[in-house]
C-alpha cells in the first residue's frame, strides 16, 4: 500500500472520528504527496514518498522555529501536525547504526584513522547511503566525534 493509500485511510478515520485537526493535517501531506506524483508525472517510489513526508515535517519545524512563543495556537498547531506527520516518517537511524554505516564506509575507503581532511570523502560516500533514513545533522555530529 502506498504511501497516498495509507494517509487518505487514515484521514476517512479522522473524518469519521470527528477528529478536526488531524484531519486538516492529513489533508496537507496528502496533497504534498500528490503534488509530487503530479509533478513526476508517475507513481511516487517508497523512497521518494518518504522524501515528502520528511520535507514536511522539516518545513513544520522550521515554522515552529519562527512562531512567536506568545501564539500559543500556532505553536499547539505545529506541534500537532508533526506527531501526525511522523506516523508517516520512515523510522530514523540513531547514533550507534550511523556508527555502524560509517565503519563500513571507512573500511571500503581504506581510512583507520578518519581526519578532518578525509572528511569531505567521507561524507561524499556516505550520505546517499544514509539519505532519508538519518539525520543529516546527526550523521556530522557522530562522524565528527570519530574524527582525530
């Protein structure tokens, strides 16, 4: 089931549930995925669905970011619509399977010891492995803690 299936089943259910807000929110990344199969002109891959629904939530937190701490509305309305975009998120590396993956890119690399040169190959060859499964930011923090 695609993702577009899963998240109009799941808005039917808001709807019935008389459930407002989560609505509107499935409502949103319904559409953003759709605009996206629309723009590509074909069925969306499960890589690229996840791609959408990770934009969204980032574009939410970045609104969270610029809201006034006094609209309260607003900052309940963000809050809200993440949680809700997150059921749809792929399920996120943590810092000990980054590790992992970087090891693995050191040992095909050929680097033991990883300096603050090698850093730009490094990460050439590891972001496409880790792309819409971990952080980026969180990739950079561990391999920089790795680093000497």
């Amino acid at each position: 089931m695609s993702k577009i299936d899963e998240v109009r089943k799941a808005m039917v259910e808001a709807m019935k549930a008389g459930n407002k807000e989560r609505k509107e929110s499935l409502s949103m990344l319904l559409s953003a995925l759709k605009n996206k199969a629309i723009d590509k002109r074909e069925d969306l891959t499960e890589a690229e669905e996840n791609e959408v629904v990770l934009k969204e939530i980032k574009q939410t937190k970045e609104t969270l970011e610029m809201t006034p701490a006094d609209r309260e509305d607003l900052v309940n309305e963000c809050k809200n619509r993440i949680s809700v975009y997150e059921e749809f998120a792929p399920k996120m590396l943590g810092e000990e399977e980054i590790k992992e993956v970087i090891q693995g890119v050191l040992a095909e690399l050929g680097i033991d010891a990883p300096t603050g040169k090698d850093k730009g190959k490094i990460m050439k060859n590891l972001m496409p492995k880790v792309k819409g499964i971990a952080d980026g930011k969180l990739v950079n923090q561990v391999l920089a803690g790795m680093m000497q």
